[in-house]
C-alpha cells in the first residue's frame, strides 16, 4: 500500500489497521538505518534455507531484496525476503507450516499483488510472499539489481534513506512512502539501461562473427 501524503497521519491511522492481521505498531522512535553489514547476506542464506526446508517445492521463487541486499548500500537492520509460491491467496497451502516453524503473519494485502508479510522466528525481516509470477517481485528485483550496479544511484538512494531517517514519523509505512518519488527516478533509470543492455544484446546477437 501506499498513500498520497506521507504526511498525513490521520490517513494512515485510518488505512493502516485493513491490512494489518492485528494493530499496526507505531515507531518507538527514529529510524535507524546502519551502515552496510556484510552479515546481512549470511542472515539471508540462513532464512532461505529454513524456508526451503518448510516448504520444499512450494518455493517458485526466492530471493533477498531491499537494501540488505546492495552491498554498499546503508540500510534498516531488517532482512526483506521476496517469496514467490503458486498461489500466495491460498494460505492453507502454506501458512499453517509456516505458522508451525515460527512465522508470523502480520499483514495481508489480496488487493496488490496478493501480498502477505511475515515476521521472523528469530531473525528481524520482513517475508514478503506473492503468487508466482509476479510482476512486484520482478519490479523489486530490478531496483535490487540496477542499485548493485550503479554506485551513483546507490548513493543518491543512501543520501534520500538518511535524511528520511531523521524525520519523526509514526509508522514506518510513512517512511517507506516518503521515498516514492527517489524509488521512482531510480526504477525509470533501471527500466532504461535494462532496455539498453537488452538492445545491446539483441544487436550482438544479429551481428556476424568476424574471421
């Protein structure tokens, strides 16, 4: 989800709770972003294999996303996890096992993506979970990847995350949505040298090889 005023707490106060399996917790205080951990990824093997064990075949896909993923890049101390399984509205097919190992689901959302999130047993994270295929999955991949890629971005993005940061805001969703209009600039600049590298491939492809 995502409201037009990062402002405006009354609206999240009002929006907040339909997709919240429970209260939304307000912030106890600022942000914290920390500078990059090279444990983050270890973190995320960890989750993933637990995952893995949990489900077995139900797993289509699984990857870390966010800004633990980006090396380099600073970020909240929260592992974001993408899991695609067949069909992520069907929650008999998975939530109760996962309830079993430990997993709690703090927020449904069938309206976007068929999105659920998870918390952890152990690790803090966030479990994003999408129906296979999902074109969500695959926009957040692509930011993951273009952030890997391009140091500039990746700092324009740090510079945006830390002075958010340092706002007092009552939700975290509010935070996240502050960062709209940064993500966006950024994901045009992805969809734009992914397109290019595409040409570059296609023309590498259609050009002879020479003797």
């Amino acid at each position: 989800m995502a409201l037009p005023d990062p402002n405006d707490v009354a609206a999240y106060d009002e929006e907040l709770p339909k997709h919240w399996v429970g209260k939304p917790p307000p912030l106890q205080g600022r942000i914290e972003i920390r500078d990059y951990d090279p444990a983050w990824p270890r973190l995320y093997e960890r989750e993933a294999a637990r995952l893995r064990a949990i489900l077995g075949d139900r797993v289509v896909r699984l990857e870390h996303a966010g800004s633990t993923s980006v090396p380099g890049l600073p970020a909240k101390p929260i592992i974001d996890i993408v899991l695609e399984v067949p069909d992520s509205s069907d929650e008999a097919t998975y939530l109760p096992d996962m309830e079993a190992a430990g997993y709690v689901l703090v927020i449904r959302e069938p309206q976007w993506f068929q999105h659920r999130v998870f918390k952890g047993p152990d690790t803090n994270l966030n479990l994003h979970v999408f129906s296979a295929g999902s074109a969500e999955v695959d926009r957040m991949l692509r930011f993951r990847d273009w952030l890997r890629a391009s140091a500039e971005d990746r700092q324009s993005y740090a510079r945006a995350k830390r002075e958010l940061a340092a706002r007092d805001w009552k939700y975290v969703q509010q935070y996240a949505d502050a960062k709209t209009a940064v993500v966006q600039a950024i994901m045009a600049r992805a969809q734009a040298g992914s397109a290019l590298s595409l040409d570059r491939l296609q023309s590498s492809a259609n050009t002879p090889d020479s003797e």
